[in-house]
C-alpha cells in the first residue's frame, strides 16, 4: 500500500495562494468524492482520502495500490482555479514514512505557527471524522491517523511542547493593548461564531472591554456565544451601518469572499472622525479587503502578520522539541512497519486459505476411512501422511522442474524456510 500526501502551509505559500485552497467542513465530503472519483480515474481504483483546510494549511492525504502525487496536484490546482506549476512551487509533496513524521508532527503541534498549540489538534481529528463519515477513509489512513492522535498525546504529556505558547488570540489581545491604552474603554466586534471567534472572544473578554457584540449569519448560534460573554448579537447585513461604532473587529468566517469592504470601513472611519481601528482577520480565505490594510486610521493584522509575535519564546521550547522528535522517530518507524507487513496481508491469508482447504480434505477422508471401521492409528498415520505431502508437493516440483539456477534458487528457499534448526 502507498501513501502520499501534498500540502501548502503558512511557511511555503502566502495568505491569498491558501485561500485559493481553503474548504470549509461542510465543502470537505463532497470535495473529498470528487478528489477519489478524479485520481481513481487515473489509477484504476479510489484511494483513501482525508482533507485537513484550517487558516495555516490545506493538506490532502490518500493512501492507494500506488503513488499518484501527480493526479492529486493536477486536482488541487483546477480546484483552485491556478496554474499546476504555480502549485507545486509553493507545495509539499511527501510519500509513506514522510508522510507519518508530517502528520504526526502536526498532530503534536510541531508544525504549526504557535509551536506547541493544541488547536490544531482537534481540527484534524474533525478532518478525520468528515473522512470517516464520507465513506473516503480506509485501514491504512485510519492507522495512520489514530497512530497521529496516540504520538501527540504522548508528545503532549511527556514533553513541555506546549508551555508558554502564545496563541493567536492571545497575540491579538497582545498588540490591541499596544494600540489602545486601557481595553476596558474600547468595543468590541467579534464577525463569525466558530471556534476561532470563541478563543478569540475568551482572550478579550478577560480584558473586560467596555462592550462586546457578535455578528453572525445565524442568529441563534451568534446569540448562543454573545450570551457567554454578556454581549449583544447583530446580523451581518447590519454590520456596515453600525461598523463605526467598534474599537476593535475581529473577524473569522467561511466566507470565500471578503465580507468586510474597504468602502464600509471608510465610511466607518469618516463617522469616527478617523480615531483608529484595530482590525484582525483571521480567516482564509481574507474576510477583510487587503486594501483595507493601507487606510491611514487601520491596524490590520492578518493571521501571517501575527506569526512574528506568537513566535516570542520560541527559544524557550527547543529542548521540548527535541523531546517531542524523538517520540515522533519511534511512532514513524512503528507505522512503517505496519505499511511493509501491509504487503504480505494476501499472501498471508491465501497461504492460510489453502492450508484450510488441505486440512478438511484430510479430515473428511479421515472420517470416511474411521466410518468404515478402519483402525485409528492407519487413520491417523494417513492423515498425517497426506497433510504432509500436501504442504511439500510444492517444493518437490520446483526442486526437480525447470533450469539449474532456478533449482538453486528454489533449493536455497526450502532450506530457509523447512530445514532451519531450532535454537
């Protein structure tokens, strides 16, 4: 069995390349199909396939009778409407035992843009599930991915990887501060009711801002998290009228195109007689226009913008992160042995196959011959007998056909296999 992965992330491709590439968790399913039904055609049979799209990466697995890197760039590329060179410039592209420490790194947090962050976590093992239910999930990814899970525990228990890492809310909070003297003054607009927004509107609510409102395409959803934070909830077609009156916008939705123009946030700066605006998108694709960013009265922050200041005390985790790539060199091998014995499976189970088969001709004509009367121990002698050459009928022929160098060959594989001494 191969494995193959191709992924682009926050360190190969920028911010608008990965939004090209960004699928939200109700687009994974159907995405997945079309993605098995476009590299089956090429191969001859569907591989095993998984997605895993956050704001820092889009990577793809699959797991097939052969290596189809090519099929799966081809795919991605048309899918995101961009050249397949283009692509691969900006990609990873990682086989078997690469694709273990890949995966298993992640799972960890090793790879992410806050090292040792655990969000990341729990949006593979969504990634997995949506797999899993879309029918697109075999035994070969489910190992590889429950093996994923069982290294990052280990990592996460057994090494400090995690301590003293700054998330990207926390940055968030972090650089508002720098702008806004005292946060307790300022509003709060929160766009989106995801996990992100969730985090981020916990981190600012410990700020205890002066208020807090979440805009949202479904109400009762938005309602449901303005009510953990004592705040009110506003539906996003109001949000260009009532822009200006928030301090702060963070904003993280599912929307493929920016739902905050540069046009609504002018006009917000002209009502606020241009005191400042501290903006941060932290969605893939933007949900805040670029051009935003060069409005004199904005601070905006993208998630890539963010990466300088949640690497603070990056220094302070290398000696977990040697820790943690040990534990992942030990779960890379385990895995590896697993995909090698993965070949013999067949031949294993038609080997036992057909010593069933030999083994009941051999007791029916046992107990035909016992039925008749014969004595027990001639049964038993001919049993034996006939089990006997059944298993060495094989070995006899090749060791008297074919040319000298295949007689030797064969005579060399016998007595490895039958005359080995016990020790």
């Amino acid at each position: 069995m191969a494995v193959w992965a191709l992924g682009i992330n926050h360190t190969t491709a920028p911010l608008d390349l990965r939004g090209r590439f960004a699928f939200a968790i109700d687009q994974i399913a159907p995405t997945l199909h079309a993605l098995r039904d476009s590299v089956g055609s090429r191969i001859g049979r569907a591989p095993e396939a998984a997605i895993l799209s956050t704001c820092n990466r889009t990577e793809i697995y699959c797991a097939g009778a052969q290596h189809d890197i090519d099929s799966t760039v081809e795919w991605l590329a048309q899918s995101g409407g961009v050249n397949a060179g283009l692509l691969r410039s900006h990609s990873y592209m990682l086989q078997d035992a690469g694709v273990a420490r890949h995966a298993f790194r992640v799972a960890s947090g090793l790879d992410s843009m806050v090292l040792g962050e655990a969000q990341i976590l729990g949006q593979l093992k969504d990634a997995v599930r949506v797999a899993d239910e879309a029918g697109a999930l075999g035994t070969t990814l489910n190992q590889l991915f429950q093996r994923s899970f069982a290294v990052a525990k280990e990592v996460r228990t057994s090494t400090e990887i995690g301590a003293h890492s700054i998330s990207m809310s926390a940055a968030a909070v972090r650089l508002a501060g720098q702008l806004f003297e005292d946060l307790t003054k300022v509003k709060v607009l929160f766009v989106g009711a995801g996990e992100m927004i969730e985090l981020a509107a916990t981190h600012f609510a410990a700020k205890s801002p002066k208020a807090i409102a979440i805009a949202n395409r479904t109400l009762e959803r938005g309602e449901k998290l303005a009510s953990r934070f004592g705040g009110e909830v506003m539906r996003l077609a109001d949000l260009p009228s009532r822009l200006h009156e928030f301090d702060v916008v963070v904003s993280s939705t599912a929307s493929q195109l920016p739902i905050i123009g540069l046009g609504a946030v002018e006009r917000a700066l002209k009502a606020r007689k241009h005191r400042p605006m501290f903006m941060v998108d932290l969605a893939v694709p933007r949900d805040i226009e670029q051009e935003v960013k060069a409005l004199e009265d904005v601070y905006l922050y993208t998630v890539d913008d963010l990466a300088h200041v949640v690497q603070a005390g990056h220094a302070n985790r290398q000696a977990a992160v040697a820790q943690a790539e040990a534990i992942i060199d030990a779960g890379v091998q385990s895995f590896v042995h697993w995909l090698d014995q993965r070949h013999v499976v067949p031949l294993i189970q038609q080997l036992n196959s057909q010593a069933d088969e030999w083994r009941a001709a051999e007791l029916a004509r046992a107990r035909k011959l016992l039925a008749r009367g014969e004595d027990v121990d001639a049964v038993l002698e001919a049993l034996s007998r006939g089990l006997t050459q059944k298993m060495l009928h094989g070995a006899m022929a090749e060791l008297r056909a074919g040319d000298a160098e295949s007689r030797q060959r064969a005579s060399a594989a016998i007595e490895h296999f039958f005359l080995r001494k016990e020790r």
